[in-house]
C-alpha cells in the first residue's frame, strides 16, 4: 500500500541526486535493482525508460551495461515485446550471484509468452539444480523458488497440451504451496485460461 509514496521519494532523491552518500560514489547495484521492480510494479514504463538512460551509467563501469540490459529486458517484458526482451536477457553475463534467479525467472516468462516450450523445460532442470546445489541462498528463497518452478511446469504443460481444464487445479495448487515467488504473475497466466 505504500508502494506509490515509495515511488516518489525515490524520484525526489534521483531529481536531487541524493542517492549515494556521496556525488562521487556509485549507485548500487541493490537500491538500482529496487527501483527497478518498483517502477515495473507500478506502471511506470516512461519513468523506468528515463531512469535506465539516465541513472545505469552512475553505477560502477563494470555491472553498468548488465544492468542496463537486465532493466531493458524487464521493461520490454512488461511492455509485451517478449521477443525484445529475449534479446536484453541474452546479452546479461551471469557474474552477479544476487541476479542469477532474476533471470532465470525472467526467461522462463518469457519462454512462457513466446510458447518455447522446450528451452522452458531445459531451463527448469537446471534451475532446479542450481537451487539444491546452491549455499548462498536462504532455506525460505529456496522454497518460494521451487514452489514457483512446481506450479510453473504444470502451466507450462496445460499452454502446450491446451488443456484449459486445468485451471482450477492450478488455482488450488497456487493456494496449496503457500509462498511462492512470482505468484502475481502465475495467478495472471492461470486467469488467462479461464477467458
């Protein structure tokens, strides 16, 4: 509920430059991505075309054309132009640890919306190996990871068996697994069946 008066005080810091501690300090990479997801979340397109032109060269020089890739494919994703999105994603080097989940996540949507249903299954796999293997995350991330990949396969299989049908049962599985990463999004892929 707070999410609009966030939205603004970060806007009033970057209209002042006040982000950092300093004018000579870079912004970080934690904080860039927060206002990132903000942005997406509330529909602030423009804002977000603006900020990633204006702001990704404040960031250190050596995450700065990753980050404004990574941003890119987001917003071309949330725009629907999945094929531009696919196209940003791709050009993301995995070198931040804190971001391997944010694209993963992302080019499983994005091979949901495009019907790549093989590259989808490929990339559940090792995702989910990637997750087991993993000590750097936390127990609970891990668990809302995995939940989302669960009822990710099985809305993946109902889109490419067209099986319409399945739509309650994706409803209660949603439901039954409790905290689950990208719910919104999932919640939005199963209504779609139901139109």
């Amino acid at each position: 509920e707070y999410e609009r008066e966030e939205f603004d005080v970060y806007t009033q810091l970057f209209i002042h430059n006040a982000f950092s501690a300093t004018e000579k300090d870079y912004l970080s990479l934690v904080f860039y991505r927060n206002v990132m997801l903000l942005a997406l979340n509330l529909k602030e397109f423009e804002w977000l075309r603006k900020f990633i032109n204006e702001f990704s060269p404040k960031l250190k020089p050596e995450y700065m054309e990753n980050m404004m890739n990574l941003a890119s494919a987001n917003l071309c994703f949330e725009e629907g132009d999945f094929e531009q999105a696919l196209q940003y994603i791709s050009r993301v080097q995995y070198d931040i640890f804190l971001y391997k989940t944010d694209i993963k996540n992302l080019m499983l949507r994005i091979y949901y919306e495009l019907g790549y249903f093989e590259q989808a299954f490929s990339l559940v796999d090792s995702y989910r190996h990637f997750l087991s293997d993993s000590t750097e995350l936390s127990g609970m991330f891990k668990k809302q990871q995995m939940n989302f990949l669960n009822i990710y396969v099985k809305l993946l299989k109902a889109k490419a068996d067209g099986a319409g049908s399945s739509v309650e049962f994706l409803q209660n599985e949603i439901k039954k697994q409790g905290q689950t990463a990208l719910q919104n999004w999932l919640t939005r892929k199963i209504d779609e069946f139901s139109n």
